[in-house]
C-alpha cells in the first residue's frame, strides 16, 4: 500500500486503535474513542474509502443487531530494521505489526554506513517480495547508538565509526521510496514491547538494554519520551566510578566500561589467564577467545569465579536502575540484551539491589523482568515507529 494521508486526529485514532487491539466492531470502536454515531460512521467511511481500513468479517451479535467489525486494511505492509554491531535484522509486518517475514545476516557496523545500508536495502527488499507486497508502507530503523531523530542521522562517533552525521533516514528513504524514521536501539525496544510485550499493561515504564552497547527506552504517560535533544536515556557513560576502567568514548569508569559485554569478557580473560577460573581457562584454551556466553556458561556450571563476576556487573546494573526508578517511578523495568543465559543470572542480583536499596513507595509494586520479545522487540518497535509516523493526522 502506498502514501497514507489522515485527514483528521478522528482518522489517526481510529487507525492506532485497530493498529493496537486489532479488528473492532463499530460500537467498540465508538465507546473506546467516545465519537457519536454520526462521526465515527462518516470517518470510517471515509477510511474504507481511502482502502486503509476494511471489513472483517461479523462481530458478535449485541443486542440483536450483527454488524461487521473492521480492520486495518489486509495490503499494509511495515518493515522494522535493527542495526546492530554485528547483524542486521529485517522484518515485514501487517498493518497491526505481526511479523509475517523475518531475516537476520551478519554485518560489521565498523565497515561504515554505505555497506551497511547498502544492505539493508537488499534485505528490506527481498523481504518485501517475499510477502507479495508492492510496496511498503512505512520503515523504521534502529541504529545501535544516539541518533538525532530530527534529522535521520546518527549521533555517535564512539559506538558507530564513520557514522557520525550520516544521513541514515535520507539515503533510505530515496532507495525504498517510503517514509523512513530512524530512532536509536533501546528506544525501539521500548516501543516493542509497549505495542507486543509486557510493556503492554503499563503506562510509564523502564527499558534496560545490556549488551554490547547499555541503553535504556523511557515510555512515559503512553509515549516514548526523548527528551530535549533525542538523548533521553542514553546512560551509558553514567559515571560510575572516577579511576574505572577506560570506556569507548575516552573518560573512565563509565557504566558501559562496567557492565557492557567487552566489560565482561575483558574480566574473564583475566580470571582465565590468571588461574582463578579453571573453567573459564579450559574455554579459553579449547575456544582462542571467550565471549559472554562463555561467562554465563561457567557461573551457570558452578564456577566462582564466573558467578563472582556476574555478580558484581549485576550490583553495579542494580545501583543505576535503583537512581533511575527513584528518578522516574516506572511501573515497571523491563531488561533485554542480555547473552542467552546470562539474563536470568543477573536478574536476581539486580532484584535484590533494586528491592533493598530503593525507596518501599517507588518499587514495593514494580515488577523487574526480563524481556520475553527478545531481540523481535526491536522489530516491532522499529515498525512502531514508522506506524506513528505514517498514522498521525495531516
Ligand atoms: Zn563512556
């Protein structure tokens, strides 16, 4: 389906709430909007028209009356993007954002931005033959680091090399022919899970993204909050500590420096090399190298060692999400990003931080979870993001 204009903010909230709970019938779609009669029938008619909405099959019968329920026209075809450091995933969505085709291959963000987006293009494209669409909708793309959202651009020198200032949104929208909005990471993820995980139920919550990269998505009173510049939630250089380790972006003590991946790995080819985990140096010696995985490998089995690393990560994860949740009173924190199996480690640590160092008030009824979208939030959010753009009102 191709450009989707709204006439009106009635148009925008219908299509988001068919977009969200799916298809509708007219009286449900009338008592959640609260339009009279008169309007609502006038606007879907109008929507029907314009081939964005279109009927779907009989509603149960109220009151004796059947009428038919609507939804978000058949054809409309999202695509959501996620550049990570080493990959890039494309997914296609229908109108209300269910993944109907998937791809992920492996990409080096440090080969620099026209490799990468080169393909992305292919991948985009070749997922939208895939499903029979002419044409998309509507792209969104998250790029693993801050991006200035009103200019499509990347704002990272540090976490993208040769990145910086190059304009993503631009040379994406002239190869794919579509909107195109770009946005960072941990705030796609935290729009993914508000439309299809946990984040669903909540109005304001936390998004905690570990990994290579540390992040966090902030959605406040139903909306993604980006703040002033677009740089709401990048906590990855939170100073921790002022004689840390060196971080990415050349000062010290970093919460990054701590507690992302290469933080952890760097630990474990110490505690390797210097024999206090005879776990992690069978790895190392079998392996060339460690990776996470190996780490939440070793603790899980039982190694000292491993666990006392991990553990000190968690507290240290503990400590900053114990000043962001006093800061913000989330309703809850969801934590992705995690290597598999390390995510269920940390998260007791982390719990039993968050629970003894914070206020009763602020978390004595916020869950703290882990993620159980995975990396497919991103997708979704990344789809999100184009959604909002191309469902809001002219
Ligand atoms: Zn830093």
């Amino acid at each position: 389906m191709a450009l989707v204009r709204l006439e009106n903010a009635h148009q925008a909230r219908l299509v988001r709430l068919l977009r969200d709970d799916g298809p509708r019938s007219r009286v449900e779609l009338g008592d959640a909007l609260g339009l009279s009669r008169s309007t609502l029938t006038s606007e879907l008619d109008r929507l029907v028209a314009h081939g964005l909405v279109e009927v779907a099959g009989p509603a149960a019968s109220r009151g004796g009356r059947r009428s038919s329920r609507l939804r978000l026209s058949g054809g409309m075809r999202f695509a959501g993007v996620v550049v990570a450091p080493d990959r890039i995933r494309v997914a296609v969505t229908d109108g209300e954002l269910n993944v109907l085709a998937e791809a992920t291959e492996p990409s080096d963000v440090g080969d620099g931005p026209e490799p990468v987006i080169g393909r992305v293009v292919d991948l985009v494209e070749k997922l939208r033959a895939e499903v029979g669409a002419a044409e998309l909708t509507g792209v969104g793309v998250a790029l693993p680091g801050p991006v200035d959202t009103e200019s499509g651009t990347s704002a990272a020198p540090a976490a993208l090399p040769g990145w910086q200032r190059y304009p993503v949104r631009d040379a994406l929208t002239a190869e794919l022919r579509c909107p195109v909005l770009v946005d960072n990471d941990a705030n796609l993820l935290a729009l993914g899970e508000q439309h299809a995980g946990i984040g669903r139920t909540f109005d304001d919550f936390l998004y905690l993204k570990l990994g290579t990269a540390v992040g966090s998505g902030l959605v406040l009173g139903g909306a993604l909050y980006r703040g002033a510049t677009s740089s709401a939630g990048d906590i990855a250089h939170l100073p921790l500590g002022e004689d840390g380790p060196v971080c990415a972006c050349g000062e010290t003590g970093c919460f990054e420096a701590y507690c992302g991946d290469a933080a952890l790995v760097r630990s474990a080819l110490d505690a390797a090399r210097s024999g206090r985990s005879a776990a992690l140096a069978d790895r190392l010696a079998a392996a060339g190298s460690l990776t996470v995985r190996d780490v939440a490998a070793a603790a899980t089995a039982g190694d000292p060692e491993a666990q006392t690393l991990v553990r000190d990560a968690a507290r240290r994860i503990g400590r900053v999400l114990v000043g962001l949740v006093s800061f913000f009173n989330p309703g809850i924190v969801v934590i992705g990003g995690a290597a598999d199996g390390l995510g269920h480690i940390l998260l007791a640590e982390i719990r039993a931080v968050v629970y003894r160092r914070s206020a009763p008030l602020a978390t004595g009824t916020m869950p703290v979870v882990l993620s159980d979208l995975g990396e497919r939030a991103g997708l979704v959010g990344a789809a999100r993001l184009a959604s909002e753009h191309v469902f809001a009102a002219a």
